[in-house]
C-alpha cells in the first residue's frame, strides 16, 4: 500500500513539474524601427545629361508697356532700361552698362574687349529716319557692301520675326574715314503699323596694341559674340 502511495506522488509530482510555467530570461531591449534606404545602385538615369539649359543661363527681360521681351545671359550687365515715349531703349553688355547720357569720361569698365547689344524700339515712328539705309540694304544681295565719305555698310542677313521683316548688317569706318575706330552689327526691323526696332552690337573698351590692325581686333571680338547676338535677336517676342 504504501509503495502506491509513493508511486502515485512520484506521478502527481512529475505532472506538477511538467506543467508548471518555465523560467524565461528577461526580454532585450528590441532596437527601435528604422527605415532602410537601399544602396544606390548605378542605373542608366531616365534625364540624360546636358549642358546648363538656356533657360537656366538666360534671363528674361520684358516690358509690359511696350510689349517688348528678350533673353540675354545671365552672366550679363543690365538691363540699363531708358524711356522717352515713344521710344524704348535697353542695354545690356558683357561689363558694366551705364545709364543712358552718362559721360565717357564717368565710366569705368573692368574687362577690356567686352560687347554690348542695346536694344531700341519705335512705336509708330514717324521720323523715318531709318528708310534710306532699309533702301539701301534692299538694293544689295548678302555680302555686298556700299560706302559714303564716312561709313561702310555690308548687308548679311534678310530677316523676319514676327510681323516684322528687315536686314542684318555691320557697319564701319569708309577706307577714307581714318581718324574713326568703330565696329557695330545691326538689325533693323519694321512692320506695317511704322513700328521700328532696331539692336546694335558693339565691341567696348578695345584694347589695340601699337602697330596692330585695329579693325581686324574690333571684327575678332565681334565674331566672339555673334552667337550670342544672334540668340538674343531671335528670343525677341512682341505682345
């Protein structure tokens, strides 16, 4: 009897044993969420990569008045905007650009052979000043060239923006204007209601050693620019 006895406690105890809960060691502390970031892996991009746009490298001008708008670099001078109605007039240069009127002497420039473009027009422009040259690029097939005593002017380009049709051309001393140093590329532009818009390109502040040619440096810096002139003609828009 009481060899059952033991055996029964000897079950009743292993049962208890079994059964009761075991002992766990505390938790560790779980790290806290993250957000993983895969590694950038070298895929071909979908935007392919270029040079600075132009419209992150020019700026954009307009005159709500006149209905006048352009581009122009943004590394530039200016606008240097004057009005005296009915005439607009905007400069803008690769160095400083001074009002309109300021004395030559008051202008100090920093950059030796830089440019400037002034861009000027004419509502309604009643003087007509500007036809006898229109004439005379008329009568000429590009790269003809006519002279007075003082000035030659060669006709490049025949010209439409717009509602408005004209030449491009360069102007410069006549071989029997020696005392005058100068260059400029022209545009001259006109529509049917006498609106007349007219940019001027200029070599400013040239450098010309002793002895040297002195057109061929003004040509030299006109043709350094001559893309960016013809960029900011053709970004020319009317309201």
């Amino acid at each position: 009897m009481k060899k059952n006895i033991h055996l029964i406690l000897i079950i009743i105890i292993a049962t208890l044993v079994a059964c009761a809960p075991r002992e766990t060691l505390p938790p560790t502390a779980q790290p806290a969420a993250v957000t993983v970031i895969p590694a950038a892996t070298e895929t071909a991009s979908t935007t392919p990569t270029t040079e600075e746009t132009p419209s992150s490298s020019w700026l954009q001008y307009s005159n709500t008045d006149y209905g006048l708008g352009f581009q122009y670099p943004v590394d530039w001078y200016g606008p240097e905007e004057y009005i005296a109605e009915p005439i607009l007039r905007v400069e803008i240069g690769s160095d400083l650009v001074y009002p309109y009127g300021t004395d030559p002497t008051e202008r100090v420039y920093n950059q030796v052979n830089s440019y400037s473009i002034v861009i000027q027009y004419s509502q309604n422009e009643q003087t007509n000043a500007w036809t006898e040259t229109y004439q005379a690029l008329e009568s000429l097939q590009d790269g003809e060239s006519f002279s007075d005593a003082r000035v030659t002017i060669t006709r490049a380009r025949q010209l439409t923006l717009g509602n408005f049709t004209g030449y491009e051309y360069t102007t410069a001393p006549s071989e029997t204007a020696q005392t005058e140093r100068f260059f400029s590329r022209e545009v001259i532009l006109v529509d049917d209601q006498s609106h007349v818009l007219t940019i001027f390109g200029t070599p400013n502040n040239v450098e010309i050693n002793d002895g040297a040619d002195w057109r061929s440096i003004y040509q030299e810096i006109d043709a350094a620019n001559l893309e960016i002139f013809h960029q900011i003609v053709e970004s020319i828009t009317f309201e």
